[in-house]
C-alpha cells in the first residue's frame, strides 16, 4: 500500500472514499466526510468540517472552526478566515428535511473570506473578492469587490494582491500600491486585471 501524500492529524477523521490532493495539511478535530473531494497543498485548521459532496479547489486555506458544508464548491486559491459561516438552505426548519432543496455557493478563484463573515446559501462571489471580517453576504458579488458591513454591501475595489484599490494612474486605471498592477472599470460593477489573467494564479 502506497504511502499518503498528503498529512492527516491523529485526532482528525477522513472517512473513505474521498480524495485528497498530495500537499494537503489536515490537523486537529477535523472531519472530512466521505466523497469530498480536497485539492493540492491545502490547509485546514483546527475543527474543520467537510461535508460529503464538497468541492475544495487546491492551495485553499481553512482556518480554525469552519464548517464547509454541501453544496459549497471553493476554488483554487480561497481564504476563508477562522470561523467564518457557509449555509445551504435558505429556510431551514428541525421539522422539515430540505436535502433537496441545498442551493450551491460558489466561491470562485482567490476569494478572502474574513473571521465571522457569513456567506447566505445561493451566492457566487467573483474572483478575487474581499469579504469584510463579520459581513454577511446574501447576494452575488462582483470580482476583486470589497464587501463589509451586515448586510454586507460593496465599499470599492481590491486587487489579487489583497490592497485595497484607491490611486488612479493618468489612464484612469486603478493601480495596485503593492504590485503595481493596473485594473480598469468596464462598467461601474466590473473590473478586471489588465497585467494578468483571472484565471491564472498569482507568480510564485
């Protein structure tokens, strides 16, 4: 039997069969369900929960006391902050089984998540957003926007780099005060990088 590529913690439980990309760091208390799937060198923190059925992109990190749970599809490269919370019902009764009615989240490419945040079930968030320690987000949300507030509601722009975009260059590009990097408005809700692709990861 070959040896894991990946690390389990001795107090965390992964139950078969699931998959488990090499790299990946499980550690305390967790408990990885049956048929998740968890990508490449990916950390999850104390007390981490993955329903069966979830999709966990590679090099996502999880901190402490997060539960992921069905119908939450994170892709590569997602922050989500210590206990920050994912739903999947909109109308949830102890009474009433609702398994069929789990609505997806998806949390596309490079997203931020901050501690406490709330993401309500239904939404997807744009590439490279920022949510706001303590916001609940209960809608779409644009790429590279900054969310804060409950409701939450958008405050301006962030770039891949996780700085908050504020100078403009003589183009009129919003410029990335660590990077240097431009972004350009097509319309009031969309930005987009103009130095390089979305949907590549950032130079390592």
């Amino acid at each position: 039997m070959s040896e894991k590529k990946y690390y389990v913690h001795p107090s965390a439980y992964v139950d078969e069969p699931c998959t488990i990309g090499p790299g990946t760091k499980i550690w305390h208390f967790c408990h990885v369900m049956a048929n998740a799937s968890i990508g490449e060198n990916c950390n999850l923190g104390q007390n981490v929960f993955v329903a069966s059925g979830v999709v966990i992109g590679c090099n996502v990190k999880i901190q402490n006391n997060v539960s992921v749970y069905a119908g939450v599809v994170l892709e590569d490269d997602v922050f989500c902050g210590p206990s920050c919370v994912f739903t999947n019902v909109l109308n949830p009764r102890s009474q009433i089984v609702r398994h069929s009615e789990y609505q997806l989240t998806l949390v596309r490419r490079g997203v931020t998540i901050g501690a406490n945040a709330t993401l309500i079930c239904g939404a997807t968030i744009g590439r490279y957003a920022f949510i706001g320690a303590g916001a609940m987000v209960r809608g779409d949300v644009p790429d590279y926007a900054l969310m804060l507030g409950v409701p939450a509601v958008q405050k301006g722009w962030m770039s891949r780099h996780g700085q908050r975009l504020v100078e403009r260059n003589e183009a009129g590009q919003l410029v990335c005060p660590e990077s240097g990097w431009r972004y350009a408005e097509s319309e009031p809700t969309v930005l987009c990088c103009l130095d390089w692709p979305e949907d590549e990861p950032l130079p390592r």
